[in-house]
C-alpha cells in the first residue's frame, strides 16, 4: 500500500495498527516512551493547568501517565479522529474521549489551559490548520506541549537513521505489522522539522515563548509554547 497522503489514509492506516499500537511502540521503543512520556507529564506538572486537552491520544498512554502524576487540577480530555485507537484508549480506562480532529477542534473557543501532543503532530496533514485550531481552544496564557520524533544531535545519528530505516520496518513485519506502515512512519520522521524550523513553525502560527528540550540525544524533543494574552 502506497503511503498516506490524506487525512482520510492516515485514519485508515491507524485504525489498521490499532491494536498492536502499544505492544510495537514499546518494543520498537525498547521501552524509552515512558520516559519520554513522563518527561512531558513532569513539565505540565510544574505549571499544574486546570482543563488540559490531549490531542491525538491514540491509545492513552500520556493522558494516563497526566492523570496518574496528578499532573492537571480539572478536565483532561483525550481527542483524536481514530475511532478504533480511542477504543484502546477506553479499554484502558480512560473515559475521556472525544472524536476530534486537530484540523477542526469540537470545542469551544478558550477550553483549556493546556494542549498536550505526543507523536501525533507529525501525522497531521495540515499542521498550520492544527496550530491555528489549537491556539482558539488555549486559553490566554495556557500552553502547548509538543512531543516528536525529531532530528539526532550526537555521534549516534547515522545508527538512528539507518535503524529507522533499514531496520524498524522488518522488525515490526516480523511482529504482524504491515512493512509499508512502519516504513510510513521511519519517512514522516525523516521529513519532519528539525527542533530549529519546528520553533519557527510555532513561531509563525502566533504562539510565543518558545522552548525546547532534546530528550534521548535529539532522537526526540519537547516543545514547549505560550499562548500569549490576544
Ligand atoms: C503515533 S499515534 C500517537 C498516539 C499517542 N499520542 C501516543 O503518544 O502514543 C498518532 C495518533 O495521531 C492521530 N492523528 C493523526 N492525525 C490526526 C488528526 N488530524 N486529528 C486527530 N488525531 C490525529 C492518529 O489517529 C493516532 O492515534
């Protein structure tokens, strides 16, 4: 199968992954999404927001890490367009959940003080109109926490990339994955902006003091961005 061009492949491709989506991340991972995950969870924790929105929840993880830590004080909302990865999600416990898509959030304007995205953002096929979308649901003075697959800063670069490429896909076809599927996903890494240009990207689409942290030498970052009082 050819990769996914639109929002309506990229649905498709998800709800195929569904529901060996945790058992490969983990072992793909060999288990560092934790971390990334609690990393992101501990710097939402500093700010304690009220209502907090997860989009592209997939099948939970991070929202249950969220609320586990204790992390928001009020709502926490799961949103994403896949209906068979927020089944997961629902059979994990999480409650919830809504179907949205980040290109056209169901909510109203200033629902939340924080928007939380772990490895969805990537994936979204018109990323201004998700910014856009994203910063009318943000209260003023709420914050976007963006988690991505980003670009390697140290010695171990080339090893990442040739394992990105070369190697995750056969690993997860030995696991019952579709080879096209993970080789989708070693592609939307290559081509997604490094930290610098996803600043930027930020940048344009009205959010301001931005910040970033490398977590796993670069492989992944976290952005961190204001919403400011407009
Ligand atoms: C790689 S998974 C990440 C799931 C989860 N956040 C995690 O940390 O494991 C990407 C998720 O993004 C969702 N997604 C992609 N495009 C989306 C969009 N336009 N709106 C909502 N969800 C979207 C997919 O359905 C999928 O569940």
């Amino acid at each position: 199968m050819k990769h996914p061009k639109t929002a309506q492949q990229v649905k498709t491709l998800f709800s195929r992954v569904a529901k060996r989506y945790d058992f490969l991340n983990h072992l793909l991972s060999g288990g560092v999404d934790y971390y990334w995950r609690g990393f992101l969870t501990q710097r939402v924790k500093e700010q304690f927001p009220r209502d907090l929105l997860d989009l592209a929840t997939g099948s939970g993880d991070l929202l249950i890490s969220l609320r586990k830590r204790k992390a928001y004080q009020g709502i926490g909302v799961g949103g994403d367009f896949c209906f068979p990865m927020l089944t997961v999600a629902q059979q994990k416990g999480v409650r919830e959940l809504s179907t949205a898509d980040a290109m056209h959030l169901p909510f109203h304007d200033h629902s939340f003080d924080a928007v939380t995205i772990s490895f969805g953002y990537r994936n979204v096929v018109d990323r201004p109109m998700a910014l856009k979308e994203i910063l009318r649901v943000l209260r003023p003075g709420g914050f976007l926490y963006l988690l991505e697959f980003s670009h390697p800063v140290v010695w171990w670069k080339k090893i990442y990339w040739k394992y990105l490429v070369e190697i995750l896909p056969v690993m997860a076809q030995l696991w019952g994955a579709e080879v096209s599927d993970y080789d989708y996903l070693a592609e939307t890494i290559r081509r997604f902006p490094n930290q610098k240009q996803l600043v930027q990207e930020l940048k344009q689409s009205g959010f301001d003091a931005i910040c970033y942290w490398n977590l796993t030498g670069g492989i992944v970052a976290l952005h961190m961005a204001h919403k400011g009082s407009t």
